[in-house]
C-alpha cells in the first residue's frame, strides 16, 4: 500500500537491510560453497580477462621504456667507442708520419756527418705556384742562419740553392729550373759540363766536350768548382747522350736523382764549402 509505513519509508528500510547483510557476511566470511559466493566468482571470471590484458600492456609499456633506456645507452656507448676509435687512428697516423719524418731527418743527419759541414736541416712547407719558376718554400729562414747563395740537399742528392731568405722562410731555385747551373762531371769517365735546367722539364749537360766517352746510365756528381756545392754530391743519371750533328759539345740528356715533388724534408748547408782545385779532374 502506497500510503502505509513501509512504502513510505522503503528506501530506509532496503538500505538498513543490505547494509546488515553486508556486515554479516564480512562477520562471518563466505565459506566456500555458499551461494553468496557465487556471484562474486562471476564477477572475478569476467574481470580475469580485462585484468590478464592490463597486466600483459602494463608489463609490455615497461619493456618498452625499458628497451628504449637500453637503446639509448648503447647509443651513447657505440658513440663513445668510435670516438675511441677515431683517437686510436689518429694516434696511429701521427706516429706513423713522426717515424717517416724520423727516418727523413736521420738520413740528413748521417749525410751532414758525411760532408763534415755545418748545415740546418729544414721542412718544405710549399712550392711555386704560379708555374714561373721551380722553387719550393722552406719553413726556416735568416733566423736559422739560411741566405742566398747556400746548397739545398735532400739525401737522394741535389736539390738546388737558396735565392732568397726572410726571417721564417726561404726560396730555394731547383736544379731543374732553366735559370739553374751547377759544375758537374761523369763519375766513371770524368768528363765535366755544366748541369743546367730546361724551360720545359729535366736537365741537360752542356759543354761536354765531343772527345769525352760519355755513356747512358752514368752517374753525375758535383765537382766542387763552382765554390757552392761540396764535390762528389749525386745530381743524376744520364739519360741520352746525342752525338749527331755539327758543334763541339755533345748533347747530354741527364734525369735528375731528386724526386722534387716528393720532398718534405732538406739540408741546407750553412758553411761555405772548401772549393775544389781545378786540377781534381782525373
């Protein structure tokens, strides 16, 4: 009845009822077995699904951040290893160019102890660039002793003279250039000639009187008489001797023993070389 004391107050009174049942099942717990167990089972079978699924995505998310830190720190190793890597190389090649250039310099000095004259050894840091001229650009100057007028060696043999000094640098004119001109002699028959540059490339050897026996393949070395390089110093080879034609000199073709381009280091002879007699021929 809608007007009776239960209607009117059965909100209350369902509340009052569910809430005493409640407190005595938590009172006395739920056997297994019971009904009231069931619905509770029920409700856990179909949560087990949703749950398992959270569970697999909540472990999956932690393997990713997980994954991702790893990522991030062999990134940052593999970084670092070949920053080693690159150091480890560039040691290497350093110490590779300091023991060429060791070996370079030891050369110089066993041939500076072989003249018996004080001389500077000194880097070649460029060469001509205008095409002009064959010169190379040396990395000591005045300040070092060098001036105009010294001998330029290299331990295959001559490379040529200084034509100008500043107080850090100095020019040295090759051997090759057409404005070049040393006294030199065949090493086996003795015959001498000036060894001069061509304007267009390698060297000649002028002045070599025809009655000489001058052969392809013999050594040419300095004779001393020109007062600026010491006698016996290796200038080339030659390469043709042509003996066709009117004239009293032969045509003497001589491949120079100095590799110019690939020089790095020289000796520069600062002392004044004791001057050969004319007569030392023979």
């Amino acid at each position: 009845m809608k007007g009776t004391f239960l209607w009117r107050n059965r909100v209350l009174l369902t509340s009052g009822a569910l809430l005493v049942i409640s407190l005595h099942m938590i009172s006395v717990g739920i056997r297994r077995g019971d009904a009231a167990a069931a619905p509770a089972s029920a409700l856990l079978e179909i949560l087990r699904p949703v749950q398992a699924a959270s569970a697999r995505l909540g472990e999956g998310a932690t393997s990713i951040v997980r994954d991702y830190i790893d990522l991030v720190g062999v990134r940052k190793e593999n970084a670092e290893l070949k920053e080693e890597l690159a150091r480890v190389h560039s040691d290497r090649t350093r110490l590779a160019e300091l023991e060429v250039e060791t070996s370079h310099l030891g050369d110089l000095l066993e041939l500076k102890d072989v003249l018996g004259l004080d001389a500077v050894a000194a880097n070649v840091i460029g060469s001509d660039a205008t095409g002009l001229s064959r010169t190379l650009i040396l990395g000591q100057g005045s300040s070092s002793g060098l001036r105009a007028g010294m001998a330029v060696l290299s331990n295959q043999g001559v490379v040529g003279r200084i034509i100008a000094t500043s107080a850090h640098a100095a020019r040295v004119l090759l051997i090759d250039d057409h404005n070049s001109a040393l006294d030199g002699f065949d090493e086996r028959s003795r015959g001498r000639g000036i060894v001069a540059g061509l304007v267009d490339v390698g060297l000649i050897m002028k002045y070599v009187d025809r009655s000489e026996d001058i052969r392809e393949g013999d050594t040419v070395v300095t004779s001393g008489l020109d007062g600026m390089f010491p006698r016996g110093l290796l200038v080339g080879t030659i390469k043709k001797v042509n003996r066709e034609g009117p004239g009293l000199f032969l045509g003497v073709t001589v491949a120079p023993a100095v590799d110019f381009r690939s020089l790095e280091q020289v000796l520069v002879v600062t002392q004044q070389p004791p001057r050969a007699d004319d007569g030392a021929k023979g």
